[in-house]
C-alpha cells in the first residue's frame, strides 16, 4: 500500500518464487555487514569469497557431469545392436 501511494508501481510478494509461478532459483545476498565492508575498503568480503567458491565448485560438478552424460552417449552410439 505504501508504495502506491507514493507512486512505486513495484509490488511485494511474501509467496515462495515456486507459489507465484517462478522457475528459478532465489538470489544470495551479501547482507549490510558484508556490504558495508566491501564499501569502506574497496576489498571483498569473505562471505563473498565464500559464495564464489561455491559457485565455482558448482560449475566444475556441473561440468563434469556434463562430461559424463556425453561419454554415456558415445559409449551408447557405437554399441552394436547384434540382437537382428
């Protein structure tokens, strides 16, 4: 109701992405205190550090598996079906 008496066209949705429909996954968050450090001394911060890393193990899983699921079809492929 408040920002629409200010004039904000932006609506809040306490409702889970998955309730209102979303397909996708929620965005992190550093926080104030993580920002905060950031902004006073131009370095990141270790929760930021953090998160990185995770993303990062994550993409080499998800590149491995991808790695996997294409050897499985070549193996697939060049199986000869003799069974005819």
């Amino acid at each position: 109701a408040r920002l629409q008496e200010n004039g904000i066209a932006a609506q809040v949705d306490h409702r889970s992405l998955a309730e209102q429909g979303q397909d996708r996954a929620p965005t992190r968050h550093l926080g104030p205190a993580a920002s905060g450090y950031e902004r006073r001394t131009g370095q990141p911060s270790r929760r930021r550090l953090d998160f990185e890393q995770e993303v990062s193990e994550r993409l080499k899983l998800a590149k491995e598996a991808g790695e996997l699921e294409r050897q499985d079809l070549a193996v697939d492929q060049s199986i000869l079906d003799l069974s005819g």
